[in-house]
C-alpha cells in the first residue's frame, strides 16, 4: 500500500493542477453553452406558433408603430368584459409589444421572425438561471447553533451549475395544438419560472427588511405588495400561484426575533403576505363577479380557458406532461404520417450528452477546487454551518411551484378537453419541469452530503445517468419532430408570409410568388377554411403595408374587404 501512495498523490496533484488550471473553467464553460444550445435548438429555433403567427403582423399595424399604444391598449379595456370574460391584460400588452418588437428586429436585420423569438428564449431560459441564483442566495435558515444564516456558497454553486442541463432536459418541441409552451407564447411560459422565484427572493427581502426598521420600511412595503397583488389579476394565470408561494416562503422564513413576542415575531412576514393578499383577493372577487354577470356566461360560451373545470385526471395529465420523454406517442403519430422512420438514441446525441454533463461536472470541480473554505464544512451534519434546513426550504418551494403551476393551468375547460395524454402539459411544461429540475437538485444535494459514502455516490450516478440517459434518448425525437412541425402545411404558409414582409422584395416577381402563394393557400382550404387563417392574409396586407408603403399582393386577393 505504501508504494501506491506516491503515485496517488501525484495523481491527485496532477488533477489538481488539471482543474485549476485558467484556461479549464473558460474551455468548460464555452462547451457547455454550446451543448445546451445544441440540447435546446428544436425549441428556441420552432417557428412561431399558435395565435401569436398573425398577432406579429396585426399588433404593429393596430398600434400605429406606437410601443407606448400596444401597450396601453389593453390596459384601457382591461375591465371590457363584454369582449373576452379575462383579466390578463397585461399579459396582453407584453405580447403586443413583443410582437411589434420582433417584427421591427426582423425586417431592420432581414431575418425570419423565428430567430428574434430563439434570442427572446435565450434570454428569458438564461433569466430562469439568474432567478434561481438570486432567490437561492436570498434563502435563509436558523442553525444548529440558534444562528439565522444563507445557504452554503457551495449549495448554491452546485444548483446553479447543474440547472442548465437539468432544465433542458425537459424540453419538447411536439406540438399540441398551441399547448406546448416549450414552443409557444415564450414570455408566458418561460416567464413564470422566474416570476415565481424572483417574487420570492423579494418578499424574503422585505420581510428581513421589516424585521429590521418596522416603523421605517411598513408604508412603501404595504404600497409595493399592494401594487404587485394588482398587477397580479391583470396577467396571466399561471402568475396567481405567487400568492400562495409568498405564504409559504414566508412561513419557512425564520424570524428575525426569535425571542420576542408573537407579534414581534411575525410582524414583517404577516405585513408583507396580508398587504399582497388582502388587495389581490378583493380585486379578484370583483373581477370574477364581473365575470360571472356576462352574458356568455348564460349560453356557455365564454372562451374555454376562463371556464373553471376540474378533473383528477387532466391534472395527473397536465403534470405527467411536463415530465422529460413521455412523447413517444406523439412522435410515433408524427413519423408515420411522414413517413419517416422513428428517432432512436444516436452516436451524436450521446456525444452531445457527455459534452454536456461532463463540462458541467467539470466546472463544477473546478469552483470546488478553487474554494478556500475558512470555516467548518456545511456537509458534515454536525457542523453550525450545516445548510440542510435551508435546502429543505428549498424543497418545499420548488415542489409548490410545479404542483401550483401544474393544478392552476389544468382547472380550465380547455385543458379538460385538450389535454387526453400525458405528453404535453396546458402551458404549464417549462415552469412544471424546470420547478422539478430544481427540487431534484436539491435532492442530490442533501443525499451528497450523506455520512454513508455511497449514498452520495449514487446520487451523483443516478443523476449523472439521468442527465445523460434523457439528452441522449430525447434529442433525436425533438429533432425530428421540429423538421416535420416546419414542414406543415400551415407553418409553411405563416413562415413564407413572415420572411416575405421581412425581405420585403417589391419588383414584380415578388409580387407575382406572393400572390400565387396566397392563391394557393386558399384553393388548399376551399369552404373550410380554419378561422386562423384569415387573420393572417389580412394581417399580411397590413404588416407589409406598415413597412414597406405597398400592397402583400397587388390583386389583393384573399383579403377581407
């Protein structure tokens, strides 16, 4: 044994130097972007979907170029029940504005509106990761020793690291009608992630800031979170889980008065929960009182998704849905109507997998490697410093996140009647999976720190092979489910009206392509053409009237008159 210990140690020390060496971490780094993007191409690159396909060429038009008229326009007639029974205006406005947004980039860069959407997800999956950062180092927990402290540097590391792939694992990119929010209405489903967390980072900020200077701080947190609760029934559903979530991160919270009175002890965090509640429910109450005076409401036929309807089943499907694979069905349907052959687990996928979990183990080892630790180790359970309490926190708010997200969006009509499999979850498919992806980690995190070895080791393996397993196996399918989603019929037709307006060509060729195009697109449809097509012809002539001075097609043909 003693003649192995001088090889070890230099092996030991040649990894050392290996892991610290400056140009790892960048080169780690730089492969794991580049896989990540690779493992979420299908998504980010899927060509606009579902309503926003015309809405990109109304919202311009209708708003006279004015961002500050698409925002405000909804809002005017936020009350306006009579024309939609819903209260998300403002969920309204920010798509207006991002689909004037996207169209100005397209046709100033002259490229497809698709790509400006893959840089919108870019941004909004890389703002998932700040969020989980910034409420991760919000987190507090009371320790052995009686002391209130922040999670460990290297528990928040490690989560953070590990959540790029972890999320994007999740990802899908079949199409259910307009369910899939991997796919569709980005700000919405990828937003919600984030909302959640950041929301939560901020009411553990005030609450500790109450704690603190009561007298000084109540009147503009009373004002903030009776703003935010507002704003809250003016937006999307999914947003209303904040409500909730604020409770019970508050209640995990521990006080900063521990030895004081009941009401000393609670004041900030029962101020800053009531101040968003109370004004949120009153504002609700109105709004579907409204709601439940309009006429619609007696022929039932208010739109689908404010009708409430629950079924265990749809929640077991809308939650089932989120999770990673599950779509082999789906897939199946696809390639047999193409013709193609089904997309097994290949050498480049595999190898994209291994680039990506081994980079992100790598960067990993070199944060450990470089981290000088002047205290005790948070994974001895004995230690003050021990951050399992914290975690567990963390737990219980991740787990209210993806069964809150999962049960509000699958209470709905729509989701009742849409969603008969669990492949793909009502909207709710990134926060569900990414609230998952971050509890898992966690997870892996407490079993790590396990006195018994082995535990830790096969947490690490078992993710290790999960992480590795779904690139490799669900990759391929998401390939080629994104080639025959853009080969449809329909998505042909918008992405041919989207690149027209954006390369705006005026000699007459163009105008001949186009026109014929049209001509086409009508004589495929004959009497049944499906209500979202006009919108897009007539959204065609006015996009294209907007940014260039001159008619989509000089015969105008197909549009409304």
């Amino acid at each position: 044994m003693s003649q192995r210990d001088p090889s070890r140690r230099g092996l030991g020390a040649t990894r050392a130097r290996l892991l610290t060496s400056p140009r790892v971490r960048p080169l780690a780094a730089a492969v794991y972007v580049a896989t990540i993007l690779v493992v979420l191409a299908p998504v980010l690159l899927s060509s606009v979907g579902a309503d926003d396909r015309y809405w990109l060429l109304i919202k311009g038009p209708q708003a006279d170029g004015s961002f500050v008229s698409a925002f405000w326009e909804p809002v005017r007639h936020a009350f306006d029940f009579d024309n939609q029974p819903r209260s998300t205006a403002l969920s309204f406005s920010e798509r207006a504005v991002l689909a004037m947004a996207t169209m100005k980039v397209a046709t100033t860069f002259a490229i497809p509106p698709f790509m400006v959407w893959a840089g919108v997800k870019i941004a909004l999956f890389v703002l998932m990761l700040v969020a989980a950062r910034v409420f991760l180092g919000q987190v507090r927990y009371r320790g052995r020793d009686g002391v209130v402290r922040g999670l460990e540097p290297s528990s928040i590391a490690f989560v953070t690291i590990l959540l790029p792939v972890a999320i994007a694992i999740g990802a899908k990119s079949q199409n259910v009608s307009s369910f899939n929010g991997w796919n569709n209405y980005p700000t919405i489903a990828y937003g919600a992630f984030s909302a959640y967390l950041l929301s939560a980072a901020l009411v553990l900020r005030l609450s500790r800031t109450l704690d603190r200077r009561y007298a000084r701080g109540v009147v503009p947190v009373v004002a903030l979170m009776a703003f935010i609760g507002f704003v809250l029934n003016l937006s999307y559903e999914l947003t209303a889980l904040i409500v909730p979530l604020t409770l019970v991160v508050l209640v995990l919270q521990p006080s900063g008065h521990p030895d004081g009175g009941l009401w000393r002890r609670w004041r900030g965090r029962a101020t800053v929960f009531l101040s968003l509640a109370v004004p949120y429910t009153v504002v609700f109450w109105w709004i579907r009182r409204q709601i439940s005076q309009m006429a619609c409401q007696a022929t039932d036929s208010c739109y689908e998704g404010t009708v409430v309807k629950i079924e265990p089943r749809t929640l077991l499907d809308n939650f089932v849905g989120a999770l990673p694979g599950n779509n082999s069905a789906l897939v199946t349907e696809q390639v047999e109507r193409a013709g193609v052959p089904f997309p097994h687990a290949s050498v480049p996928s595999l190898v994209v997998a291994v680039l990506a979990v081994g980079a992100a183990w790598v960067l990993w080892s070199t944060w450990r490697g470089r981290e000088t630790p002047d205290r005790e180790t948070p994974d001895d359970p004995t230690s003050a410093h021990d951050d399992t309490r914290g975690l567990l926190a963390v737990l219980v708010v991740a787990a209210t996140m993806a069964v809150g997200s999962t049960v509000i969006t699958g209470i709905s009509e729509r989701a009742v009647e849409g969603l008969t499999a669990g492949s793909v979850s009502y909207r709710s498919g990134v926060v569900t999976w990414a609230s998952l992806a971050l509890l898992g980690l966690v997870a892996v995190r407490l079993l790590a720190r396990s006195r018994r070895r082995v535990v830790g080791i096969g947490a690490y393996a078992a993710l290790t092979a999960v992480l590795v397993g779904c690139v490799t196996l669900y990759l391929p399918r998401n390939v080629v489910s994104a080639q025959l989603n853009r080969a449809e019929p329909a998505t042909v037709f918008a992405d041919t009206i989207h690149r027209e307006i954006v390369t705006g060509e005026l000699k007459p060729r163009a105008d001949d392509r186009r026109c014929a195009a049209l001509a086409a697109e009508l004589v495929r449809h004959g009497d049944s053409m499906p209500a979202s097509v006009q919108p897009i012809i007539d959204g065609a002539y006015l996009s294209f009237e907007m940014f260039h001075d001159a008619p989509y097609c000089s015969t105008g043909i197909g549009r409304t008159p």
